[in-house]
C-alpha cells in the first residue's frame, strides 16, 4: 500500500514537471511585437485597474460593466454595472492586437497602440452598444482608458 502511494505520487510529480516544461517551451516560442508605445506616455499597459465593458459615457462619467458582459441578459448583470466619474485630465488610447496561432502552438502578436479621444469613444460606443476596455483608476476616478480589441488568426 505504501509503495503504491509513493509509485502514485512520482507519477504526478512526473506530469507536473513534464506539463511545466511544454508550457517553458510553449511560452518561449511566442513573439510579440508593441507598435506605438510611446504614444502611451510612458504608462505601461499591463498596469490597468481592470478590464471592462464601456456601456455609455459622456464628458465627466462612465457606464462600466464586469469585462464579460452580455448585453442580451443584461438583467443578471445590473448588480455589477458601476458608473465612475472621469478625472480632470483622462487619457484615451487604443489598442489592437492580431495573433496569429501556427499549427505548432507558435504564436507571433502585433498590438498597435494609438492615442484616442473621448470623441472616437463616444462614437464608437453609440455605434457598437458598447466596447471593451482596460481602464485605470486613481482615487476612485477613471484617469486612462484604452479601448482594446484583438483579432485571431490560426494557420
């Protein structure tokens, strides 16, 4: 009984290092390539508050909901749909990413950052009924937003 337990636990531990080694490998073949970051200002993308979904907005607040929003069952989602008001000088920025997925699981992404503004915004959500987007905060007020989208290829 104790030999199978010992012979048990040095197989998970068998498919745990070989399960890490493939996610090294995998992770190590991917490229990314950032167009137009220094149109951020030297803000670094990856440090947002959170990532949501803008449901409306106009000069000094903004409709958020959670980033998994289905405007079909909007009812399950009223308890979590917050509006924020915007700080005096918010920044508005876009990103846009295309990854393409080989058949070896390589994967090459190009995001393209650009500066924004609350007019292509406000457009854009009339037009679409919403957009998704990484926002950050500081003292409970919206000071960046960066609406985000990413297309997938797989060849």
């Amino acid at each position: 009984m104790k030999t199978k337990r010992i012979l048990i636990i040095a197989l998970m531990v068998i498919i745990a290092v070989l399960t890490l080694q493939i996610l090294i490998s995998r992770d190590s073949t991917d490229e990314i390539v950032e167009i137009g970051r220094d149109s951020l200002g030297g803000m670094d993308p990856t440090s947002y508050t959170s990532a949501y979904t803008i449901l409306d907005i106009s000069e000094k607040e903004i409709e958020l909901a959670p980033y998994n929003y289905d405007g079909d069952a909007r009812e399950s989602f009223e308890d979590d749909i917050r509006v924020y008001e915007l700080g005096e000088n918010v920044s508005y920025y876009k990103g846009e990413a295309m990854t393409e997925i080989y058949g070896d699981d390589k994967t090459h992404k190009t995001i393209t950052y650009s500066e924004s503004s609350y007019e292509k915004l406000k457009a854009d959500v009339e037009l679409n009924g919403w957009e998704w987007a990484y926002i950050w905060m500081e003292n409970d007020k919206v000071e960046n937003i960066m609406v985000y989208g990413e297309i997938i290829i797989y060849k």
